[in-house]
C-alpha cells in the first residue's frame, strides 16, 4: 500500500531516473566495515556506496553496539537507498559473504599485500575496511583471503576510513566503467523487483 501510495505522487522524470540508478547497480561488489565508530564515517562510506553503484553494505560491530542511526549530514539519507546487513559475529558475517562474493580482501599493510591497482575490481569481492584507530583486526585478516593497499608516498602512511573507501571504489568504478558493466542491468530480477517496491516503484512498464 505504501509503495501504490508513493507511486501515485512520483513524476515521470523521478521514476525514470531511479530507474536509470537500479540499471546500474552492481550485485558483485560489497564493502564491509569492521568496528567502525563513528557513524559520520559510515554514512559517507554509504554515499560514495551510492554513488558508484554499490547496493550492499555489511556492517560488522564485534566490539561495539549494533548502530541504530547514520550520520544523515554526510550521507544525504543515502542509507535508504542502500540495502544494509549488520553482523555482531564475524563467522557469521564472513558466511554470509562467502555465498555471495568470490573473494574477500582486507586493507592491511603488511609483506603480502597487493597494489589497489592491481587487484581486477571486475570479478566478484567484497572490499574490508577496519576501525579509525586499529584497521583490520587480525581475526578478520585471517577469515578473509589476501590484503590490499592504496598506494601512498607520503609519510604517514594511512587514509581515513571514508577517503579509503572512496579511493578503492572509484579504482572499482574506473575498472567496471571500462568493462562495460554499467551498460546493461547486473541485478538479479528478483532483487530488482524488491528494490523496486522498496524504492516506491510498483511495475517497470505501467
């Protein structure tokens, strides 16, 4: 009823241009955030989600309380157009990721790590992000499957949590752009018709 309702107050030019975003989400690609404090932090990494065509979002707190609410000024309520899964158990999490995703890499700095950009951001991953003070935590480098770095020649040799994200996304982005990934619908049709009515968009064609 919700949806009809919306659907019945959305312009032509609203419904086509939500349209035009669920044809150009990605279902290969997740970011999951590992005891992240601030929710500013979170928020922003949900805008820059949003904005390169990430639709999933894991969000595991082992150490923390389950958030309830974003920081809504960093992300201009881009939550809501976000599907968000939160996990207080990492085997749990990690579960759930292994059905879905193909390979799970963590950004870490360590002897082992690859290159941002050599890493093929085509195929099927999900991208880990640790805390603002700790990073990665060791339990989670040893479930996922390699780590990653963002090349830097500076002196201090970190990002914060949100500006890694979005560098390592937009090197996603650059790679799919080039792949043509964007250029035809990657949703599942039954995940698309659940965005679809979750989005106040009833029927494609009416």
């Amino acid at each position: 009823m919700q949806a009809k309702t919306l659907v019945q107050f959305m312009t032509p030019q609203r419904k086509e241009k939500l349209i035009s975003v669920l044809n150009k989400r990605q279902n290969d690609i997740t970011v999951v955030l590992e005891n992240v404090f601030d929710p500013h932090n979170i928020s922003a990494v949900m805008r820059t989600c949003d904005a390169v065509g990430v639709q999933e979002i894991y969000i595991l707190n082992t150490k923390i309380p389950p958030h309830k609410k974003w920081g809504a000024k960093s992300s201009s309520s881009a939550a809501k157009w976000l599907t968000v899964h939160q996990y207080e158990n990492a085997e749990d999490c990690f579960s759930s990721l292994r059905k879905r995703y193909s390979a799970i890499l963590t950004t870490h700095l360590s002897s082992d790590a690859v290159s941002l950009h050599n890493i093929d951001l085509t195929k099927s991953i999900a991208l880990v992000f640790g805390n603002e003070h700790d990073g990665v935590s060791e339990e989670i480098r040893k479930l996922a499957d390699g780590n990653f770095v963002i090349p830097q020649v500076g002196i201090i040799q970190s990002l914060n949590i949100s500006v890694a994200c979005a560098v390592s996304l937009y090197e996603a982005f650059r790679q799919r752009s080039l792949a043509g990934y964007y250029n035809e619908p990657k949703l599942k049709e039954e995940q698309l018709n659940q965005l679809l009515g979750e989005w106040g968009i009833s029927e494609i064609d009416e």
